[in-house]
C-alpha cells in the first residue's frame, strides 16, 4: 500500500484504504454538522442565585448614585471580630501557608471543628469526619455529588434556600419540592413528608434555623424527622449554619444528637460565615461518616484542593475563641428582628410569620400582589420586587426563588436606621396601592 495511514482517533471521519492504495471517505456514518449549544445542558439547566442577583443589582444601582437600601443578601453587617483578623495577618507573615496543604483541611482545623462540634452540639466526631470546604455551598455540593446517583431523589422542604435544589439537580439528582406555609410554621412533620416519598426517595434535606423563614423547630420536632429518616433507611443533609442565631425561647437541637441512629446516614454542614461575620472569608465544612468524607476528599482534590490557608488559619482562631462577639451580634439580631416584625406586620395587606433563628423576615405579600400600584400592577413577588426596587429603592427577594409565591425575604443584617427607613419606604409606596 502507498499513500499517509491515517491517524487513528483524530480523524472526524472514518479513513478508508483501499486495495490499490487510493483513500476514500466513509459516507455510512456522515458527521452531524448542526451547530452544537457551547454551554452544556446541566450547566445550561442551572437557575442563577437569585439572592445574589438582587443584591448585584441594588449595588449597581447604589454605586451609580442611587439611595438604595438593601435587603438581599444573608451577609452579617458586623465587621469580623478583631482576634480573627489579627491571626489572618500573622499567617499571611507564615511561609509555611504559601503551600498545599491536605485537601481535607489543616490537621488543626478539623481539630478545632471536631472540638467545637462537641462543644456547641455534644456531637462527638472525629476529625477523620470532617471535610473542610470552600464554605458551605461547596460542602454541601460535595455532599449530594457523593450520596447522590443520576435518578435518585431528595426531598426539599419549601421554602428552601435557593442552592439546595441546584447542587441536587447538578449531582444528578431529583429535587421534590415539599411545600409548607405558615399554618404549619414552615416546618415539614413525617406525614408530609410520606406524601412526596417514593422507591427512589434517598434523602431529605433538613434545616432549622431556615433560611429563609426563620423557623426553628423544637426538639420534638426533630426527633420526628430523624426517626422518620431512620424507619425508611434515608440519609439527611441537615444544614446548621444558623447554629447559634437562634431567640427568645428556642433552641438549636442537632438531628444526629438527637437521633443518634442516624449518624451513619446523616450529613452536618456548617461554617464561620454567619457565626463569626465571615461570609467572604470562604471556610464551611461537612461532617460525615469516614467513608463519604473520603469519597468527598477525592472529589475536592479535582475540583479545588485545599481551601486558603490564611482563610483556615483564621478559623481556626474563631473556633477556639470565646462566643462573645457572637453574643452580642445575636443580641443586635434579636432586636432588629422584633422591630422588624413589627414594623412588617403593621403593613396593610402584608402578614409576617415571627422569625425565630437566622436573620431573616418572611413576609407574605399576597394581600398586595393584584392592586395598582403608581400604575403597575404586580401578580407575583417577582413583579413587586421589581417595583419596590425601581420605586422605593428597596430591594428584597422575592418568594418565587425560594419555592415559595406570594413571599418576600427581607434580611435584618444591616444596621438598624437603614432597616427601619427600608420598611417604612415600602409601607409608603403600598399606602399608595388602590384596588
């Protein structure tokens, strides 16, 4: 034979020699020409943050000159508390943080996570159980893309923050959406949520406090849900983030303290952003049996390695620190939480659940949505958000992001001046609303 041989596996068509040496080109499996989307169908699929997204657009508007008050995003107004800034600066001095460092997180860190888990929760782990995270959106889409096969599904109270149905979908997962409302006090019970349970039910995602309803269930309240969980042989991702933001006379209960036979199902996410005022400072962390955290460390390993070590140097110092600063910023939180309240509820047309950890509002708005209002009238939480945003200068998100219609978030972590003029901005553009 004379002629080139072809190239094996780099070819878009199929070479074919023949006898005599002359190349021809295969016309039995011609090459789909029709132009492909660039961006791929799971990506394509995935719903942009819509917290983020209000909160971009109120900070554009307010660089741009405007007067804008922003009740977006979950982000403590509170600075991070000196002692932890201090230990960042030392370790940026340390050479030893210019390196890799384990994917899992530093030795200390998971230590000190390990510590505090027994502490705060009298959940005792070890720190082989812990995976430290690029904060806790990362943990908690380690957790469903470990747990979680193509067709297997999740079960998501509503409202729900916004991730979680995301990073399910992403991980090839079926979010089924659990609705609840405020008869209920947002919280879900075992006989709701037989109602949604099926042969491919694997886990259900657990929150308390909630963002975004403030709802905090009783200790009653997540022995049912754990037991449930450990009847039917399901995992649970139960998120504790707002750990310690909780008021009055409720208290946190930690589902696998509270229904111990669950551990080897149950998956804790947690982090130093709400706790410590650290939101942008990027360290969460799953705790879970030895074997997923394993699988987790894996994963992370191709996606991201180790988190900052300035950022986990930091922690560490939050960790083993006193809870003092977050004593007082929970005390701020509780006052603006009842001003707040109050001040929503007195709002013609406007109802407000009584927000009982985290440091959110959750308002309904349906006694509004239909009425004019300055010649706009709005149908969905989505239209009025708009409104609000455009006329009052105020921004908030709407319930629709949180599988919850009609609802409104409004976050208390921002001084109590600008919260208290945001709420009286939006009582006098609805005074304004006719039929």
């Amino acid at each position: 034979m004379t002629g080139p041989l072809p190239v094996l596996g780099f070819s878009p068509q199929v070479v074919c020699v023949s006898m005599s040496g002359m190349t021809g080109t295969s016309q039995t499996n011609p090459i789909d020409t029709t132009p492909r989307s660039r961006i791929s169908r799971r990506v394509g699929a995935v719903a942009p943050s819509a917290t983020l997204a209000i909160d971009a657009k109120a900070k554009a508007m307010k660089a741009s000159g405007l007067d804008i008050i922003g009740f977006g995003a979950g982000e403590p107004d509170f600075p991070t508390p000196q002692s932890i800034v201090d230990c960042a600066i030392a370790a940026c001095a340390d050479p030893v943080n210019h390196r890799y460092t384990p994917i899992a997180g530093l030795p200390e860190l998971r230590a000190a996570i390990a510590k505090k888990t027994l502490r705060d929760s009298n959940y005792l782990v070890t720190p082989e159980q812990v995976l430290v995270a690029n904060g806790g959106k990362q943990a908690i889409a380690n957790a469903f893309a470990t747990v979680i096969d193509p067709g297997d599904e999740v079960l998501v109270p509503a409202p729900y923050w916004t991730t979680y149905p995301e990073s399910i979908a992403l991980a090839g997962g079926i979010p089924v959406i659990v609705p609840t409302d405020e008869s209920t006090g947002f919280q879900v019970t075992p006989e709701l949520l037989d109602q949604y349970l099926t042969q491919r039910t694997k886990m259900v995602v657990f929150v308390s406090p909630s963002n975004p309803t403030g709802a905090v269930y009783d200790r009653a309240g997540v022995e049912a849900i754990g037991q449930y969980c450990v009847d039917r042989g399901l995992w649970v991702l139960t998120d504790e983030i707002y750990e310690h933001l909780v008021y009055g006379d409720n208290e946190q209960h930690s589902l696998p303290v509270v229904v111990p036979e669950i551990a080897d199902r149950c998956i804790v996410v947690n982090g130093v952003a709400k706790t410590y005022a650290m939101t942008g400072w990027r360290v969460g962390w799953m705790i879970a049996p030895v074997d997923v955290i394993n699988a987790a460390t894996n994963l992370q390993s191709h996606e991201t390695s180790n988190v900052n070590n300035v950022a986990q140097r930091a922690a560490i110092c939050a960790l083993e620190g006193d809870l003092s600063a977050v004593a007082m910023m929970r005390e701020a939180f509780d006052r603006r939480r009842q001003t707040i309240y109050t001040m929503l509820n007195e709002i013609e047309g406007v109802t407000c659940f009584e927000p009982q950890g985290a440091f959110y509002a959750f308002p309904s708005f349906v006694g509004v949505l239909g009425r004019s209002i300055n010649g706009r009238r709005p149908t969905s939480t989505l239209e009025l958000a708009e409104i609000v945003l455009e006329e009052a200068k105020v921004a908030f998100v709407p319930g629709e992001a949180f599988g919850a219609p009609g609802y409104g978030r409004f976050s208390y972590a921002l001084a109590d001046a600008d919260m208290q003029e945001g709420v009286r901005r939006v009582a006098a553009l609805l005074a304004t609303s006719t039929d």
